[in-house]
C-alpha cells in the first residue's frame, strides 16, 4: 500500500495546497482542530522524525526556514503552534513525516 501522502505529494490525490516548492507541501488538514490547521510534508518519504537521517538535515532546515512564511501568509502573526507526533504512543497515524501548523485560535496546554 502507497504512503498518502507520498501520493498527495505527487499529485495522485488531491489537496487544498496552502505552499509548494520542491522540496515540501503545506495543505489544509482534512479534519482540522482549528480555524488554521494545515500540514507540511516533505515531499521525499521519511516514515517519521525518528527515521531523519544525516543527509536530511538540509530538508529540516528548509522545512523549518519555511514555517514562519506559510504562517504569516495564513495571517498567524498573533502565534501559532507547531506539532509533530512521532511513533504509536505519539499519536502518529500516518507514517510519513509531517508537522501541523495550527493557529487562529488560543492554544491551551496541556493542549485540548
């Protein structure tokens, strides 16, 4: 079975793109816990932050140059939070590495 968003990357499912370059895609979430809830993914797969390797660090730098631009373009200027979930007891559900940028809305901790 493909990688979801390995195929929403490659365009083989579609998505509501937010940013594209050649490296990463940000797209709203299908099931957002905020008013702003949009993912960003590497378009090359990594099953999950525990799966970086030393070759990637470029791609995280960019990922991470990159955040506060997608997010000052979803107008978050007032703050945002930034999640990844890593592995089973993480809450990871899809085995692809991705943040979620969530925003527009007061966080609470411990979130909720």
């Amino acid at each position: 079975m493909s990688c979801i968003f390995c195929m929403i990357a490659n365009k083989e499912i579609p998505s509501n793109s937010v940013y594209e370059d050649d490296k990463i895609l940000c797209f709203h979430d299908l099931e957002p816990q905020a008013p702003v809830h949009v993912l960003i993914i590497p378009k090359k797969h990594i099953a999950s932050l525990d799966d970086v390797a030393e070759e990637d660090k470029e791609l995280l730098g960019h990922i991470m140059m990159k955040i506060p631009e997608i997010a000052k373009t979803l107008g978050l200027g007032n703050g945002y939070r930034l999640v990844n979930n890593c592995g089973e007891d993480g809450f990871q559900t899809v085995k692809h590495l991705h943040f979620h940028l969530l925003g527009k809305r007061k966080m609470i901790w411990p979130p909720g």
